[in-house]
C-alpha cells in the first residue's frame, strides 16, 4: 500500500504546483505581495576631499544624496479583497487604499551631512518604494507643506536596488518643519506589508477578509477579528527597530528600509491541500488499522480471506486519499472528507458483507471504519493534540485486539484456521 500511496502523494505535489502557478499567473498581471516604504527623503550633496600624491595636494569633489527618515509616520490602508479564478483555481486579490502622512523637523537633516559640503535643497526629492509598481491603481501626487508634488516613476535614488516611485519636494532651504502626506491606490495578492519607518510608526490596516495571518517583525498591538474582517494597529518606535533615521549614504540606506517589515497575509486559497497532506501522512497508520480491523474479524470468523482480499480492501482504504484530493479541488474539504469516507466505508462494507457472508458483521465493519475515519477528522483539525490522539488510538486499537483475540488458540489457528465464532 505504500506504493500507491506515494504516487498519490506526487499528485498532490503537481496540484499544488499548479494551484501556486495559477496565482502567479494572476499575480503577473494584478500585482504580487506588495510591501510599501516611505516616505524617505533624499537630498544630493557635493563635498570635497583632499589626498596628497607625490608631495602634491589634490582636491577632488564627490557627490553623495542622504536619505532622511521621518519623525513621525501614520499609515492607514484599508483593504477590499476580491476572488480572481484562473481554471478551477480560486485566488484571492485586493485593492489597498493606502494613506501616508510623516512629518519631518529640522533636527531630522543634523549631523548627515560632511562639514562644508554643497547642499542642493532644490534637487532634493521624496521616494515611495512599492515593491511591484504594476499594482499602483493611478497616479499618485504628494502635499509637501502647501503644495503638490506629482510622483514620477522609480525611486530616483543613484541605488537602484528598490523599485518605487519620486517626486521633487521644491524646496528652496532647509525646512524648519517638512508635512508630506500622499494616498496611494494599490492592487497586490497574498501579502500587504509596510516598513516602520518613522521615528514612531502608527499602522492601521482594515479589511473584509475573515482570515488574516499577521507576520513580519513586529505583530500588532491592538487586533480585532470577526466573520466581517478584521481591523489591527501597530505602534512602533525606531529603537525597536535597529537602525538610525538618518544616512550620508543612500546607498547604506538601501538595503535596510525594508528589512524590518510588518503586514497581513491574504492569500489561503490552498487550505485544502495542507489538509489532504496531513492526511496522508496518517496513511499507514489507518491503512493498517483498517486492516487490522478485518483480521481480528476473520479471527472469530467462520469465513477466511485470501491475501487478494486483504490487498482489495487496502486498495480501497489508499483511494480514499485520491477521491479526497480530487473532490477537495471542487467542493472544499470537509464536504470532500464526507463524501469519500462514506462511498469509501460503503464500497468496503459491502465487500465485507460478500466476503464474510454476513450483514451484521459488515455493519460492524462499517461502523469501526466510520470511527476511524471521524478520528482521523478530528487529529485534521486539532494540529496541536494531533500526537496525542494518534498515541491514544494506537493504544486503544492494541488493547481492543488482545481483548477481542484473548481466547484465541493462536496454534491451532495456524494449524487449522480461524476459530468459529
């Protein structure tokens, strides 16, 4: 039976393999998990170094932008997920109604720039960083204190290792306070993720989905989950989360500003495969118990099965986990877990009745396999005491056979078969 069982096994993998490219399909042209960053702020630079070579002086000139972040960040997204389906394959998306607003002070700009270097306040610029801009839903523009400021494509940083988009902040010196609040319009699948930013970062994010799985570095504070969505809050404060609010270097910057993420996971529209996998790691075990279950029945039995038999039913307890898989892509799994544990207690009860010549001693057959097949339900759905019921079982199983089989010549059954009833 293990044989059939890991090609059913390799079926599975292929589903799965087909249920994720679906949602990569879908992801392709929608928008994939998104993760937002911003607002940062770049302002370019020249200084001047001197080296000496061979006795003489040089003076060279390099330019560098610093990257600011700000002192305060609030972020309010509000999700609305909607079902996309690619064959029979259902993939839930969203489309994100993102606020932004930071405020920055004039200590935000101290002690990153080189004494006496060139500061061009005029070029300075503001960037969002969106991991895959395909979902932005229209054009963005940014309030800069009072006036607007239109986004432009990338990120305009001279990294070029994130994607996003930038806008020029106009500004004529340095501010004595920098207010910049932006909406963003966002389609994304599976994930909504943001970076904290701010010296103290405020997150709310809203949503109809039932189901949400909060991961990242830093879970919420508040939550609140129901049949109608959920609504979660996030507060975190810079020193929780390992890096300064100021660079020299957009380059050092770079690579940290989405390092320490948080966010909500959408995307479960493949549950049921996790369960159909659990399952079949209990195979053996139930294969074998169902077996067990005809041998101790033989053993008071008039009737003796041939060893044909015996692979007939095992076949029919291995297709369970096939029909199990097939249905569950259509009907969802606990109606899938019914319909083929019972046409699979049916076919196996019938065969019983035929093969012992006996309807009482198949509806007793009927109903062990029946509470075989509820256990194996139930270790399904209690992951956490899934061992413990297993263990139980097993235990249980061992004593009901020594108990059933307690008078048993086990000599004479060798020698003559099974001892009549």
């Amino acid at each position: 039976m293990v044989v059939p069982l890991f090609f059913i096994s390799l079926a599975l993998d292929g589903r799965e393999e087909r249920a994720a490219g679906a949602a990569s399909d879908v992801a392709s042209g929608w928008g994939t998990a998104q993760v937002v960053a911003g607002p940062v702020v770049f302002v370019p630079y020249e200084y001047k170094v001197e080296t000496v070579v061979d006795g003489k002086t040089l003076v060279s000139t390099h330019r560098e932008e610093a990257a600011v972040l700000p002192t305060s960040l609030a972020i309010d997204a509000k999700a609305n997920v909607e079902t996309r389906w690619r064959g029979i394959f259902e993939v839930p998306v969203y489309r994100s109604a993102i606020g932004l607003k930071a405020v920055y002070t004039r200590a935000s700009f101290n002690n990153l720039f080189p004494q006496d270097a060139a500061i061009f306040w005029n070029e300075a610029y503001v960037s969002v960083l969106v991991s895959d801009p395909r979902g932005l839903d229209s054009n963005v523009s940014m309030r800069v204190n009072d006036h607007m400021a239109v986004f432009e494509p990338g990120i305009g940083s001279m990294s070029k290792s994130a994607s996003g988009i930038h806008a020029p902040l106009g500004l004529a010196g340095l501010p004595q306070t920098l207010r910049l609040q932006a909406d963003i319009g966002l389609r994304g699948s599976r994930e909504l993720s943001f970076a904290p930013l701010g010296e103290q970062t405020l997150a709310h994010v809203r949503s109809g989905w039932p189901d949400p799985s909060f991961f990242g570095n830093f879970l919420p504070a508040e939550r609140k989950v129901g049949e109608k969505g959920f609504t979660a809050a996030w507060s975190v404060p810079y020193l929780a989360r390992g890096y300064a609010q100021g660079f020299g270097s957009a380059t050092d910057a770079m690579p940290l500003l989405s390092s320490s993420n948080f966010g909500v996971r959408f995307y479960q529209p493949v549950g049921f495969y996790q369960l159909v996998e659990r399952s079949l790691k209990y195979a053996i075990l139930f294969v074998g118990l169902s077996l067990l279950v005809f041998f101790v029945t033989e053993l008071v039995s008039v009737k003796r099965l041939h060893v044909m038999q015996y692979a007939l039913i095992g076949a029919a307890q291995v297709l369970f986990y096939l029909l199990l898989l097939s249905f569950a892509e259509h009907i969802g799994f606990g109606l899938s877990y019914l319909a083929a544990a019972a046409a699979t207690i049916a076919m196996t009860a019938a065969y019983a009745a035929s093969a012992f010549k006996s309807y009482p001693r198949a509806a007793v057959l009927a109903v062990l396999l029946g509470t075989l097949y509820a256990l194996l339900y139930v270790i399904l759905r209690q992951e956490d005491y899934a061992l413990l019921i297993g263990a139980l079982l097993l235990f249980f199983a061992l004593g009901a056979t020594m108990f059933a089989t307690r008078k048993v010549d086990w000599y004479r059954v060798a020698a003559s078969g099974p001892q009549p009833s």
